[in-house]
C-alpha cells in the first residue's frame, strides 16, 4: 500500500497539471482509480507516439521532395550546359571555315548512315561536324558512337580530341555504359587539362563513382571539381551533391 501510495503522489500532479479529466477516475478504490489514471496516461503516450509517427513520416516526404527538386534543378542545368555547348561548336566551327565573301560554305548533300565509316578524304573540320550534328542535329546517338571513335582513330592530333572524348563519354554516359564512359571522361581529365570540358569531366566521374556505391571517390572527385573549378556550374551542382552523400 505504501508503494501505492507513493506511485499516486508522483503521477497524481503530474496528471492535474497536464489538466487531466479526474472527473472520469471514479469514485472506486484507490487500487482501481491508480489503474484508470495509468490507462489515461497510455492512451496520452499512444496519441504522441502516432503524432510522432506523423510528424517523421511528413519529414521522409520533404526529403524525398528535397531529392526531387535537386534531381530536376540538375536537368535543368545540363539542359543549358548542353545549349551553351552548341553554340560553342557552332563558333568554334565557323572560326575554323576560311572567310570568302565570294565563296559559300561547302556542304555535303551526302547523309551519314548509322554504319558507315568515314572516308580519309574528308577533312578534319567536316568528319568532326558530321559527328557533332548526329548528337545535336539528328538526336542519332547510336551513329554518334561510332562516328566519334572514328575521328579520333583518323585524327588523334587534332585539336578537337579533347571534346570528342567528351562526347563519347556524354553519350555512353546516357546509355548507363558508365566502365566505358568513365575511360573518356578519365581521359580528357588526365591528358586535356587545358579543355573547357574538364571540369565538367571530372564532375561525371564522381557522379559514376557515387552510382556505382564508391561513396569515397565520389566524395574526392566532387571536392576537385570545388577546389579546381571554384566559381562554376560544375563546382555548385558537386556541392549539392556532396550535401547528399
């Protein structure tokens, strides 16, 4: 009894200053009423436990939404990577045309097909352009492929290697190829390092360590793109994607 007693003077203020409905205790024994006040307090601790429950599912859904809208703010931003990259092409192209006023752009009525190699007679200027308007004329990547490994084959010492492994590791890249496109990317990374693409080369390479579950070298390859590329597209996207490792 003492025992009781002692249990009813620690719970009993607790109770009535939470403002519990004593009105409901009855006028039973002290045995009975002790056993309404616990029942009162497990369905108080029954009700915070499904707030609770509420309150942690409602916080997995704002960090799923969190991951979505990150996951489309980077689509958006490849989108105009990939817009700012054509018209890169396009200048770089037209710088390396000779200027004629009198004589217009050579262009060939010939169509690429999905398998045909290219000729050593065309030039290096027209192989490369041939590849580039597969990707971003015709949407053909599957001709890409092949187009651009054959202009590195043909042209290894040209000035737009660089970019051509670029591409080859962007289109590979989409197709989930990640062992092949990690070569390309590697490759501009290590033997370009003056490539404007660089950055964005070592950005997917982390991308494609943290795809495939190497958390630590994706960590490394986005802290480079940081400490490398500081003020870039490239560096902003590797630490929101830092932020989630």
């Amino acid at each position: 009894m003492q025992k009781v007693i002692l249990v009813l003077a620690f719970l009993i203020p607790g109770v009535l200053h939470a403002q519990a409905p004593v009105s409901k205790l009855g006028s039973g024994s002290l045995e009975e009423r002790l056993n309404q006040l616990e029942r009162v307090m497990d369905a108080r601790n029954s009700a915070q436990m499904a707030l609770l429950d509420q309150m942690s599912q409602m916080q997995d859904e704002v960090a799923d939404l969190r991951g979505k809208t990150e996951e489309h703010a980077y689509q958006i931003e490849q989108i105009l990577q990939r817009q700012r990259e054509i018209y890169q092409e396009i200048d770089r192209r037209l710088a390396a045309q000779p200027q004629s006023q009198s004589q217009s752009p050579k262009v060939d009525p010939t169509p690429v097909s999905a398998t045909s190699a290219y000729s050593s007679d065309v030039s290096e200027n027209d192989a490369y352009e041939q590849a580039i308007q597969l990707v971003l004329r015709d949407k053909r990547y599957d001709a890409a492929v092949p187009a651009f490994e054959s202009f590195i084959k043909n042209y290894p010492d040209s000035t737009y290697v660089p970019n051509a492994h670029y591409w080859l590791g962007q289109l590979l890249f989409a197709e989930s190829k990640y062992d092949q496109a990690k070569v390309h990317f590697s490759t501009v990374v290590t033997d370009f390092p003056d490539s404007n693409k660089r950055g964005d080369c070592i950005l997917k390479l982390g991308i494609i360590a943290q795809q495939q579950n190497q958390t630590e070298q994706a960590r490394e390859l986005y802290n480079q793109v940081i400490t490398e590329y500081a003020d870039s597209t490239e560096a902003g996207l590797a630490r929101k994607r830092l932020s989630n490792l």
